[in-house]
C-alpha cells in the first residue's frame, strides 16, 4: 500500500469526515472533489448558463479560475475571486449539482485537474465517488466506504439539518434519494474492482473507520 490514498463512497458513508482525518493524522493533503463538481454548478449559475445547457457550461468549466485548497484544516474555496465556502453546500446548489456532474465535458475537464493535482501532491488523500475507478485507478491504496441506508440518512440528517429527528429523516430522505436517483444516471461508480477494499462502516465509529484506512495505508 502507499499513496495516494483514493476513497469513494456515495453521501452519508462519512467519506469526507474520513478522508479529512486521515490526512491530518498522516500528514498529507486532502482533495474533495465533490467540492469541484459543485464549484463548477456555482459558477455555471454564476455565468447565468443553463445547467443542462451542456455545451454552454463546459465553456463555462474550462475557463473556470478555482483555487482548491489541500489543507484539510483550511478547505476554504476561491472561485473567480470570490469565496465559494459556504455558497456550495446550500441545499439548493446540492439539488443541482448532479445536472453538472452528468456532463462528460465537464467531467473530463475536472477529472484533468484532479490528475494534475496528484501528480503534483502524490502525499494526498483523494475522496468523490469514481477515483478509486477513474480518476487514479493505479493508486496504491483504494478503498470504497459503504454504509447501511440507515445510517447513511441519519447521518447526512445530522449533518445537514441539526438533528435526526423524525421530521429531519423525512425530509433529507427526500433530498437524498432524489440525488441518488439523478447521480446514478453517470456511471456505475460503486461497482468494486481488483484491489478496492470495502469498507461497511455502519457499526464503526470514525474512529475505527479512520484506523482501518490508516492501517491499509501504511500496511
Ligand atoms: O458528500 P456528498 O457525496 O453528498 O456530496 P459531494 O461529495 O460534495 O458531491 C456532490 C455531487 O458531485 C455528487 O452528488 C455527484 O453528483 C458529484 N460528484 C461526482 O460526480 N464525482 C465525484 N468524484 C464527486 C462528486
């Protein structure tokens, strides 16, 4: 095993609260491509396109000026100047951002900058849902981090509105299986292949999850 450390897994399976714990404990960079593909809704927004104008928003991608940070203390988020951090996580951004994600230009175009990104910072732990399949398919250490659908809800209900609470469940369930349904339109991104580890983590806390990665790192 070894870097980079590629990780998938689809929303709610803690892949990012993951990911950015293990590159603070290893000492390595951080990229949360996730983050790209909603940086690039924003700015296609931001440039007043149609989002399933696709011709019209790769334009919009390939000339987008995006700062990602590496930190995983510091994921601040400069796009076209402007501080995108808090903007890309607003309910109605996620809602969209699948209609950016299904277009194979912008795609390919992001999938490039995170391919320069690696090979610049190959110390680095890399999270989305098809880099342990397309993005760096040759990284020594690729793991996929499922969970139960269960958890998965309550913990994106937790995350996203304060609370698991029964009307908080039913509500992010709504948000979640919408995105679900639209994100499998792209590709078949948790289909498991040779040398990806499978990590179920709905009885782990991250903590434990955290150490496994850890472990099949530096193993
Ligand atoms: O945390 P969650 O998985 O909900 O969201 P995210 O990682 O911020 O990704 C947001 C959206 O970007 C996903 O719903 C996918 O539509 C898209 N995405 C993608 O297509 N490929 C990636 N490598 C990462 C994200």
């Amino acid at each position: 095993a070894g870097y980079p450390i590629a990780i998938d897994g689809p929303s709610g399976s803690g892949k990012s609260t993951v990911s950015r714990q293990v590159a603070r404990e290893l000492g390595l960079c951080y990229l949360d491509t996730g983050a790209m593909y909603r940086a690039a809704a924003w700015a296609a927004q931001r440039a007043g396109v149609e989002l399933t104008d696709q011709p019209a928003v790769t334009a919009v991608v390939r000339a987008m000026k995006l700062e990602m940070p590496l930190d995983p203390d510091n994921q601040v988020m400069i796009c076209e100047g402007e501080d995108i951090t808090s903007a890309i996580r607003a309910p109605e951004l996620s809602r969209v951002v699948s209609r950016v994600a299904v277009n194979l230009d912008v795609r390919a175009e992001l999938i490039a900058r995170q391919r320069a990104i690696i090979a610049a910072h190959p110390r680095i732990v890399v999270e989305g849902r098809d880099i342990t399949s397309v993005v760096a398919p040759d990284a020594p250490t690729k793991i996929l981090l499922t969970a139960s659908e269960a958890t998965r809800l309550a913990r994106r209900a937790r995350e996203v509105r304060g609370s698991a609470a029964p009307d908080a469940l039913a509500a992010t369930r709504a948000e979640v299986s919408e995105r679900d349904a639209q994100d499998s339109t792209v590709a078949s991104f948790l289909e498991d292949r040779d040398g990806v580890v499978t990590i179920d983590s709905s009885q782990m806390s991250i903590a434990d999850v955290v150490a496994a990665v850890r472990a099949l790192a530096q193993g």
